[in-house]
C-alpha cells in the first residue's frame, strides 16, 4: 500500500454529490491544514471496487491506488494559514466549509464559489447568458472570507492577525 510522505488525512466529507472534500496537513514543522475539492470525475476513467459493510475492510487485500496529485487542478487546493485544523464539515448547497481549530474552541468559515456567484449576479444586472465554469473551484483571489464574530474587536490579541484590513490581508490564499 502506497504511503503519502507529504499530507495526513485529518477528515474526508462528500462537498456534493460531483464533489469530495478533503482536509490534509502538510507534514512539516508548520503543519499547515490544507482544503482539498475533489471532484469525482477526474477518477473516471479509474476501477473502482465496491465494498459491502458486512464483508468489512480487509487491509491485507491488494485495493487499487490512484495517486490524484497530479490530476488536481490548483483551483481546487487552499492553503488555510494560520490555523492548525482538527476537523471540518462542507455544505454544497451552501458553498460553504467550516473548519474546526485544533484547540476545539473556534471555527473558521470560508466561502466557496464565491466568484461564481458574483458572476451570477453580474449576469444578471446586464442581462447576459449565465455562463457556469465548474461549482468545486476555489477561487485564487478572494473566494475564502474570514468569518470570526469575535473579529470586530481590534484589541483581541488572539484574533487580531484576522482583523480585516481588505480581502487578501484577511483570508487565506489559494495557490
């Protein structure tokens, strides 16, 4: 079995139906949490094996590994600074994924297909036909927003690298 020298698997969840959401460390000093939006196509042309739950998971079996590294597009992989992840959840129909601190005590939301949805209304304000580019991208720029409610108070030392000082400053970037 294959062996990933560079990420842990910290939590998996289905983002939609087209889409898997993977929270990844990267296994060095900083640890930095990774956000990862799979979309399932790109395994396509892969076998797949199905397991029942009453055969359970026998490790000893050859299962086939499909390294995705290369298949990833980097739209679909954000760098979460700052923060050291335990867990996440992800709602599709919200575009959003909310990332459990490591401490259990905060959260940070980001805002997925935010561009997407800017282009929407765009659209729609000049009365152009909708043009959709795929809804599991992370946008580069300015898709993930920082919500921390506790953000507003500036003397906050533990929040204050959060302090919103315009869109870049503030939120994590993709890469």
């Amino acid at each position: 079995m294959l062996k990933c020298e560079k990420h842990l698997i910290l939590d998996v969840a289905f983002y939609d139906d087209n889409t898997l959401s993977v929270l990844l460390v990267e296994k060095t000093d900083d640890e930095v949490p990774l956000l990862l939006q799979m979309p399932l196509d790109i395994l396509k042309d892969h076998q797949y094996q199905k397991l029942t739950a009453s055969e359970g998971l026998d490790l000893s079996k050859s299962l086939p590994v499909v390294d995705i590294g290369s298949l990833i597009e980097p739209l679909h992989l954000c760098r979460l600074q700052n923060m050291k992840a335990h867990s996440f959840a992800v709602s599709g129909k919200r575009h959003t994924a909310t990332v459990l601190f490591s401490s259990r005590r905060r959260v940070r939301i980001l805002l997925l297909d935010c561009d997407d949805e800017e282009e929407d209304d765009e659209n729609e304000d000049q009365g152009e036909e909708q043009v959709n580019h795929g809804n599991t991208d992370i946008s580069q720029s300015a898709s993930l927003m920082l919500v921390d409610p506790s953000s507003e108070n500036i003397e906050d030392k533990e929040n204050s690298s959060f302090i919103s000082q315009g869109i870049s400053d503030s939120t994590d970037t993709c890469s």
